[in-house]
C-alpha cells in the first residue's frame, strides 16, 4: 500500500503483523466515523478488487468498526437510479431475514447489465449486505449523461443544469488529461474529434455520483463510493465535484492498481495530477488479473 507519498507495502493482504490491507480499514473508517466520504476504486473485472473492497466493506479484520450506531451508505456506480425501485422492492422481500448477493443481483437483472459476471462481484454485494451498510444506486440511468453532453436530453432539471455548468468549469489541464486518458483507452487509435463530448459524459457521470453520495451522507451520516479508479481519482474524479458541493466534507481516495511484469517501483502506480501532485489519497496494489489485450483486436483491423 502507498500513503501520503511513501510505500507501506507493495501486495495487499501480507502475511505481517499488520497488513496494508488492516491499516487501510483503520484508516478509511476512521474517516467514515468523522463523517466523511470514502471513495474505493476498482478494475471492474478484477476479483480481488471486488474480495478486498469487501473486507473493507465488512471489517471482520478489524470488528469494532461494524458497530450498530454506523451504517454509512454504500453507493454503486454499478446501479443507476432508474433500478431504485427494484432495489427497494428487493430489501421489502428480504425483510429481515440474512439478504443474498445473488438474490440482489438478480433482482437487479445483472447479467443484462453490461458489467462482468455476477460471481466476480458477489463478494462485494456480500460484504454491504452482511455489514448492513444501505445499497444506494450511484450511476443516472443509462445513457442520460451522454445526452445532456450532447444536448439532446428533454426536461433538463436544474440539478442537472447546475451539474452541467460545474463540469464545464473544470480547469482545461484537468480536462486535457481526461481526454489524454480517454484516448489511449480507445487504444489511441480513434480520432480525437468527440472526445470532448465523451470527456463531459465523463465528468458529468462524476457529478452524478458525487451528488448521490451526498444523499447518502445526508441519510446515514457517511458514505463509501465503490466505482472505477477513473471516477476515484482526487484530482479530476467525483472528488473535485464533491470539492466544490461540499468543501468542509472530508474525502479519501483510495485506487486499487493491478501489479505489471517488471514494474518495481512502488511510485509508478500512483496516478498524477498535470502538476505531477498525486490524485489519490492511498493506493493497494493488487496482483493482476490475466485478460487478452484489448488493443490486439483494434490493430488487426487497422487497415
């Protein structure tokens, strides 16, 4: 784990007297007991993302945490709010009885979601459930952001004209390395004209969770943010928006960085601000998880 600028270790979970992965529960929950906001990112097909996130989640490490009196939200950029009501009629089901991932994500028809398999992310959905932690959908409903980018979405509310406004008044070199990044995720092969209108789908989705993580906090007095390292980032991610919604709230970052072949140093992990600052508050190193390279097949169809 990183922090601050200096590596703690470089694998999570380490068989040590106190592993990075213990040191990250007491400090994260540290924040959360101050009434902060915890914003845990993710390869989105990476299971130990998804197991570690959960330790996190339901600190059975570290048990004093899961205390009674603090239930902070639990917001997934996996749901979107069009899927509230089927997530409130799965908690009316359940009652109170011992609620299931799997119960959740069928309910929330995950296998025609679009995200990886349902069994790489029960662990996570797991851990909230058992911990008690109340499921909040994070993510406006499917293909809203891009529309407002555009400037095609019907009935603008004015939360989403002020979101709108504040995403366009990001400072340019944030939004330069947003589309830099955008770019090369396109494998650098895709022409740069409409990256400026997928960089303000980009931070408008930002907006949108940042948002539904302050009604979280309003609710339950703190939460977690659980979404891809992109959206975790503290320079340009959720936690710029939230830097200008909420100035006196309390926010972490933590990126979960997937370990390369021959890329020793701890330091190159750590993602950067344009001033070369760091845009996360901790990272966990994770061994990566094995996957064919998604640029191979852009390049054979490259004429």
């Amino acid at each position: 784990m990183l922090a601050g600028g200096r590596p703690i270790e470089v694998a999570a979970g380490a068989a040590c007297a106190t592993s990075p992965l213990e040191q990250l529960i007491v400090e994260v929950w540290h924040v959360i007991r101050g009434g902060g906001i915890v914003l845990l990112g993710e390869v989105h097909d990476n299971a130990e993302h998804h197991r570690v996130r959960g330790d996190i989640l339901w600190p059975r490490l570290e048990p004093r945490f899961a205390t009674r009196d603090l239930r902070p939200a639990a917001v997934f950029e996996h749901i979107d709010t069009s899927q509230r009501e089927r997530l409130d009629t799965f908690y009316a089901i359940a009652g109170r009885r011992q609620r299931q991932a799997a119960d959740l994500l069928r309910a929330l028809l995950w296998d025609r979601s679009g995200w990886p398999a349902e069994r790489i992310f029960e662990p996570l959905f797991d851990a909230a459930l058992r911990a008690k932690l109340p499921i909040l959908p994070g993510s406006a409903p499917r293909g809203r952001a891009g529309a407002l980018a555009r400037g095609t979405a019907a009935d603008v509310t004015d939360a989403e004209a002020a979101a709108l406004d504040l995403a366009r008044s990001m400072p340019a070199p944030l939004v330069a390395a947003l589309e830099d990044d955008l770019q090369a995720s396109h494998c650098g092969m895709t022409p740069s004209v409409g990256f400026g209108t997928m960089s303000l789908t980009q931070r408008l989705a930002d907006a949108h969770l940042a948002g539904q993580l302050l009604e979280g906090v309003k609710k339950q007095g703190a939460a977690f943010l659980l979404a891809g390292n992109g959206h975790v980032r503290s320079d340009r991610g959720v936690a710029w928006h939230l830097r200008h919604l909420a100035p006196q709230r309390r926010v972490v970052s933590v990126v979960l960085a997937e370990v390369e072949d021959g890329k020793v140093d701890a330091a190159a992990y750590v993602p950067r601000a344009p001033d070369g600052a760091w845009a996360t508050d901790y990272v966990l190193l994770t061994p990566r998880q094995a996957r064919p390279d998604p640029c191979e097949k852009v390049r054979q169809r490259r004429p």
